[in-house]
C-alpha cells in the first residue's frame, strides 16, 4: 500500500536551486550594451519580494490588498527618514524600516481584516493612499522632494552587478520560505480559509488570527522590499513617486498574472510587467518622443484594465485553459 | 442525567423570529440521537447553537459541563460538525481536506521545516489516510474535491470531521441528495463511527434512515420540543403526527 | 470663524456631493464602484476650458459636459461591459485602470498646464460677515438642481425606473425586456455627465490639471461610504459633512485635510459599515 507523502526535500528544492543557477549565471551574461538590463533586473527582484508576500495574501488565503505600496513604502522611509532624519547607521536603520512596515501591517491587520470581501480591499486601498498622503506631507520625509544621499547596503563592492545578486540572493530566501510555508499545514491553513471560513473555523483554525499572521508577513516583506529599494537600488535619492495607488494595483496586477495560487508565478508576474515596462520605454525611445511616461502610463493602463478583464484567475491559468479548448 | 451534553432552556431569536425556544435534552456519551422536524423547526439552529455557531438568545448549552463559546473552542472540546450544503474546500485535494483539521497550522515551524516536522507530517498524512479508507474515499485522496461525485463529497466532510478525533459528532442532514445505496452505507459507516465510541447527533428528514438507526429521536416543532424518546415512541406520538401531516394519526 | 467653516464646508461640499451621486448613479444600476469618477469630472472641466476659447461660453459648457458623458459611456463599453462577470475586487481594478488612462490621455491631449473657467458672474456677496463669490452660490445652486432632477429622473421616467431595477434584481429586469447593457451605458453616460457638470462649475474657482480629478474622486467615493454606498440622499449629505469637516481640520493642520477623507472612510468601514444613514 502506497502512502500519500509529504513532498521530500530533494523535489522541494527542485525548483530553488534552478532558480541559484539562474541567478548566478545569467546576470553574468548582461554584459556590455546589456548591462542597463541590470537595473532592471534588481527592480524585478524588489517587486518579486512584494509579489511574493502579497500572493501568500491574496492568492492563497484569498484576501484582496489594493494598498500594498504603503507598507513598501513604509520600508523605504522607515529606513530613510531613520538614517537622514536621526542619522541611524545602516543595518539599525534598516531594522527600523522592517519594523516599522511591520508593525504597522499589524495594527492596520488587526483592525481591518475582520472585513470581507471588497469592503477589506477599499479599506486597504484607502490605508495606502493615506500612508502616501502622509508622507509626501512630512517635513523629515522631505516631502514631495525627497531624501538624497541615502547609506548604501554593500555586497562585494558597489556595482550593478552585485546588486543584482543581493538582491536575488534574498528573493530566493523569500521563495525558501514560502515554499516551505505553503507545503506544510499552514498553507493548508490559509487554502482552507480561502475555501471555507467557517468551516475552517470548525476544523480548528483560527481563521483571524491566520489571516492577521499572513498579512504581517506580507507586509514585513514588502517593507523589506522597500529598504532594498532605498539602500540598495536608489540610495542617491528617494521619492514618494513609486508609492501610488497604482503602484499597489500593479502590484495585485502582478500577482493575477502570475496565477494567484502560486509561489512560481509570484516571480513570473514581476518579471512580465519588468519586461512590458522595458519593452515600452524601449519603443517610446524608438519613436523618439518626448511624452514618453505620459505614454507609459497610458499603455500600462490599458494593459492593466485587459489583464483584469481576460483575468477571473489569472492570465497564465487562463491561457491555459484557451489552449485546453483549442486542442480539444 | 448526565453531563455529557447539556441543552437546558436553549433559545436563540433573530429579531422577531424564535428560531430556537426552551429546548432542553440531553445526551449520553456513546448513544446515537437524532433531531427532526418539519422544516422551519429550528433543526440546524440547534446545531449551530451546540457547535458554537452564534450564543444563545437565553439558557444553555454545555458539553462536559462547559459553555461553548464559539467553533474553534467547541472544536477543542471535541464537539466536530458536518454541514447541511456541503462545505469543502473545493479546490483541495480529498486528502489535504481532511488534514486541515489535523493541527499544527504554526508558521514559525512551517517555515523552518526541521526533520521532525517532515515526520510528523508524514504521520498525519498517513492518518489521514486510514480515515479516507474507513469511509471508503482512499482512491481518491489525490484529487480535487470539487471533483468527485456527490456522494463521496458527503463522506469527504465526515472524514474531515472524524480526522479531529471528536467526541462528539453533529451531522447535519448527512443524506440529504443520496440515493438508496449510498444511504445504505451511510447508516452503516454511521453505526461503526458510533461503534467507535463516538457520540452522533444527527439532523435528518429521511424518515426510514432516522427510525432505523438511532436509540431515541428529539422532535422540534416551531422551535420548541414537542416530543422525545425512542422512534417507536415518537411515531406513535400524536403531536408528531399532527405537525408533520396535520392529522393525529401517522 | 465656525461660519467660515460650515460655508467653505457646504461649498467645496457640493462637489463632492455631486460626484458622490455620480458614483451612486452608477452602483445603483451596475453594482460596480467607479474609481474613476473624478476623471469625469476634470474631463469636463477641461474640455469645457478648452471650447471656451473656440466656442462662446454656454456652448463650451455644453460641450464639456457631453465630453464627460461621452467618455463615461465609453468607459462602459470598452472596460466595464466585457467584464461584467468579474468579482467586484475586479471591477475596482478596471476602473482604477480607466483613471489611468483617461488621466494619461487627457495630458497628451491637452498637456500638463491647469485650466481655468472664467466665472459666469463676477462678483460676490456676504453672508454672516463672509464673503462668498457668485460662483460659489451658482455651484451650490446648479447641485441643488441636479439633485432634484436626477430624482425626479429616476421616480417618474420610465428609463429612470428600468435602472433602478437593473438595480436590485438584473435578471428580473432582462426578463422584463430591459436591456441591462443600455442601462449601464446610460448610467455611466449620466454619471459621467453631472460629474462633468461638477467640473465646469468648480474651475473657476479652483483651476483644473489632468492630475486633479483623482483627489476629487476619492473624496467623492469617501461622500458616497460616509451616507450609506447605493443611498443618493446620504451621499449628498457626505459630502456636505465631508465638506465641513475638512474645512474644520484646516484651522489645525491644512496639511493633512486631503487624508481626512479617507480616513473617514476607513472608519466607517469598522464601524458602520452601512453608513451614517440608513436605507
């Protein structure tokens, strides 16, 4: 009689240690006229560490957050403002800037996450919204102008290149973790609440206090994210710019496209809407116009709304079943 | 008397509606019950008020001489519920449904993933497996719950429930949908859960199902008790009669 | 001082009470929450600025609000129709997505300068030792009169009717010959219509960039939340309050007065969930 086992650690690890070899070696192949790919390649890797926090969230336990970019947010000034403002030396500020995003994640978890439905996704678009407000309004935020001169995190030296791996080294911790998460009964836990609440409930879980631990977690990562951001990918100068609303839609824009349940699409998704960003810039620079973001938002709104409508859950599963249908 | 479970005085009013009003019986451990009643008598919210669904409007529920406060406390006690529209995880497997139930949800262990811990799943999962086979489900622990025929979803949230290893268990129209066979069966697996040692309380309009299996019946009508004791006795009660069929006589 | 503060409040309240019905026209017929409700309002505005230079000054208010209109149609059409399915997290996103474009479109269009109205009559008068414009009183009267024909609108015109009715049930009103996709085209062309009439009202007073329509949306949303989501009359009444209780957080801290709003909202959500007012 055979078994159903837990999965072992050699196929755990399967995919992880692909993705090391990915990391080390393609990185390496950006050379020369590609090297500008590098930048793009950590701000991937930033947004993969939000996406893959937001999708344990929404993807798995099913609770919609359109406010995302605050708790990136957070991170980032937490660690900034921290540094600047009361001149914390580096890796205090960036505890700083992680404790604060989480701890905020947790009064705000505990406050709203009894709401469900599109009530929790107003109520978390509206705390993000408020975070940015509040921070282009600060004085030692430096308001709508910024931060300059930020310490940087160094990793063998400055160049783009150990960036990269910084920062990829980390979202493959993350991706550790979220695996080992998701493959045990807490990520049962988190299914089963976004199957059934009250059933859930009647099997033992503690449906709140589940939901108000994920979203923690999603928060301290994108906190996280965001102290890369400010130490790592733009220490010379940091702006509230990437705070938005939109930010935060992009961001469950990402997790839909890469199939919501889904560790793997996590990072596909960040990397679809690096390269579509790249692919847009490039053909506004082609096109040689001036307007050029003005455009970029344009398409990406347009992208954006497409998505959603061809979504239900997401386009790779969507596409998916397109390709069911044609061969049946 | 016992103290196994108690419902003295139960009440339970939505607004204006008495859903529930002044029920009281009670439950020895081991025995095999089961509350019926024309629709609209207040079944379900009896069970909802003993699995700690919603508090009582007045009186009280207790199992083991304690209150019950909400589901993940009467879960603890041991008290485990079926549904009456089944209620599973659709998009999990048959064997990861009834592993939900089996604890150990923390994160800091999950994410360390110790050895240990890999054992100790590989343990649940193998029990989770002996209580797929005692319900006959075990072909199906690898596939989807949405999956599988109707029938097998029902025995699936019995699994489910039994993987809690209860003391008592609330089944709540556990044949609705099922056709003769499978209702057949139903009463068997019934009886050897409760061979278990298990106490069963079930809710049930299959009339031939409820007489056939259980020790005594408690009838609600409108909310209130109007009868109880053994089937026998309960059919030939006139009260009963005349709130199913309007006449005294069955 | 507090008549300063009721005055400014119920002035600058009328927007957003405006755009609140706006947002309820539309939840009301289709079910769904329009994030981009302020992009019909600065529509509007600017189109309208924009024919005032072609145009003598009532046509080029006409033709405002007909842009805002027409681009509320639109939006319909092209974003909201192929999804009506979709959960409401989904629609959300799709009207989130149409802020975006419409925004980025209106920039291309008519660049990054802010547009202005001149006022339709110069002038002020005061009132309990405050000085209101013209304009301002025009504003809270031309609302006022919205108001009173959409409800008119809606309780005595057959097609006022089938949306509410596309409302409460959409099978039933397919199943009595209502077309439910005319209906949401003409909830949103209506809402985006007095959203643009909203518009062209406030710019003289406050000058109108591409950018501007999203704070005036959301605060519009957060009107619509703080009376009741779906309830016309508390919305009115929520951005009147709104209004003044921005108004009043300015005597301590203009900074802050743009989250007041939302914060509103977040708390309703925890503590009342249907609103001050009920149905």
């Amino acid at each position: 009689m055979k078994f159903p086992q837990p999965i072992s650690y050699t196929r755990l690890y399967r995919g992880p240690m692909i993705l090391l070899l990915a990391i080390i070696v393609l990185p390496l192949l950006a050379r020369g006229q590609y090297s500008y790919l590098l930048p793009l390649a950590q701000l991937c890797g930033i947004w993969a560490i939000v996406v893959l926090g937001l999708t344990l969230l929404m993807g798995f336990t099913g609770q919609v957050s359109l406010g995302h970019a605050g708790w990136f947010a957070l991170g980032a000034y937490g660690a900034g403002v921290a540094s600047s403002a009361y001149h914390v030396s580096l890796w205090p500020a960036m505890f700083i800037g992680i404790a604060a995003g989480g701890l905020l994640a947790f009064i705000a978890g505990v406050s709203i996450l009894r709401l469900k439905g599109h009530h929790l996704a107003l109520a978390t678009l509206c705390i993000g919204v408020i975070i940015y407000e509040v921070i282009t309004k600060m004085e030692i935020t430096g308001g709508a102008a910024g931060l300059n001169d930020l310490p940087q995190l160094h990793f063998f030296g400055d160049s783009d290149l150990s960036k990269v791996y910084l920062i990829w080294f980390i979202v493959l911790l993350v991706m550790i973790w979220a695996t080992h998460l998701t493959e045990s009964p807490a990520g049962r836990a988190l299914r089963a609440i976004h199957g059934d609440e009250d059933a859930a409930e009647s099997l033992g879980i503690s449906v709140f206090s589940v939901k108000v631990k994920v979203f923690v977690a999603s928060g301290i990562l994108a906190s996280l994210a965001g102290v890369l951001y400010a130490f790592v990918y733009t220490p010379s100068y940091l702006g509230p710019e990437p705070f938005t609303l939109i930010f935060s839609v992009l961001l469950v824009t990402m997790v839909v496209i890469g199939g919501m349940g889904n560790i793997w699409g996590a990072l596909a998704g960040a990397a679809v809407l690096t390269g579509m960003n790249e692919v847009i810039r490039l053909v506004g620079e082609r096109l040689g116009s001036t307007q050029m973001s003005k455009y970029e938002e344009l398409i990406s709104g347009l992208i954006l709304v497409l998505i959603m409508i061809f979504s239900n859950d997401g386009l790779i599963p969507g596409l998916r079943r397109i390709f069911q249908r044609k061969r049946s | 008397m016992t103290d196994f479970l108690i419902v003295e005085n139960a009440g339970k009013h939505f607004g204006g509606l008495r859903a529930v009003d002044d029920v009281s019986f009670s439950l020895e451990e081991g025995s095999l019950s089961a509350v019926i009643g024309p629709n609209g008598a207040g079944k379900t919210t009896m069970f909802n008020l003993i699995a700690g669904v919603f508090p009582l409007t007045s009186g009280h529920v207790r199992f083991l001489r304690k209150t019950i406060r909400n589901p993940n406390g009467a879960c603890r006690m041991g008290i485990a519920r079926t549904f009456q529209n089944v209620r599973l995880f659709k998009d999990m497997t048959v064997l990861d449904n009834v592993l939900v139930g089996m604890g150990d949800t923390g994160f800091l262990k999950a994410s360390v993933r110790l050895p240990k811990f890999v054992d100790a799943e590989r343990l649940r999962m193998k029990r989770a497996y002996y209580v797929l086979e005692e319900v006959g489900l075990e072909k199906f622990a690898n596939t989807r719950a949405a999956d599988i025929p109707f029938g097998h979803q029902r025995l699936l949230e019995i699994a489910r429930s039994l993987a809690l290893k209860p003391r008592i268990l609330l089944l709540d129209e556990p044949a609705a949908g099922l056709n003769r066979t499978e209702t057949t069966s139903l009463a068997g697996l019934i009886r050897k859960i409760r061979g278990q040692g298990i106490t069963i309380l079930l809710v049930e309009h299959d009339m031939h199902l409820v007489m056939n299996l259980v020790d005594r019946v408690i009838v609600l009508d409108q909310g209130k008790k109007i009868a109880e004791g053994t089937p026998a006795e309960v059919r030939a009660n006139p009260r009963v009669c005349e709130a199913y069929l309007g006449t005294p006589t069955c | 001082m507090l008549a300063l503060v009721i005055i400014n409040g119920v002035i600058i309240g009328s927007i957003y009470a405006l755009i609140s019905l706006g947002f309820n026209i539309i939840y009301n017929t289709t079910g769904v929450l329009n994030f981009a409700q302020g992009e019909f309002v600065m529509i509007g505005a600017i189109s309208a600025s924009w024919a005032s230079a072609h145009f003598s000054l009532p046509i080029a208010l006409l033709i405002g609000a007909l842009t805002a209109g027409a681009v509320g149609v639109l939006v319909d059409v092209l974003a909201i129709r192929p999804a009506r399915k979709a959960s409401a997290v989904t629609h959300i996103i799709i009207t989130i997505g149409a802020s975006i474009i419409i925004r980025s479109a209106a920039s291309l269009i008519w660049g990054t300068e802010p547009y202005q109205l001149p006022p339709l009559k110069e002038g002020s008068i005061s009132i309990a030792g405050v000085g209101i414009d013209f304009q301002q009183l025009i504003l809270i009267g031309v609302a006022a009169v919205c108001m009173l024909l959409l409800s008119l609108f809606f309780r005595y015109t057959t097609a006022g009717r089938a949306m509410k009715a596309c409302a409460s049930n959409s099978e039933a009103a397919r199943l009595c010959g209502v077309s439910v996709g005319r209906m949401s085209a003409m909830a949103f062309g209506l809402s985006a219509f007095v959203g643009g009439i909203g518009g062209i009202m406030v710019t003289p007073m406050i000058s109108m960039s591409y950018a501007s329509g999203t704070s005036l949306g959301l605060k519009g949303f957060a009107a619509a939340i703080l009376g009741g989501i779906g309830n016309p009359v508390g919305g009115v009444i929520g951005g009147l309050l709104l209004g003044v209780l921005e108004q009043y957080s300015c005597l301590h801290s203009s900074m802050y007065k743009d989250t007041i709003a939302l914060a509103v909202v977040v708390v309703i959500l925890l503590l009342r969930p249907r609103g001050l007012l009920k149905r």
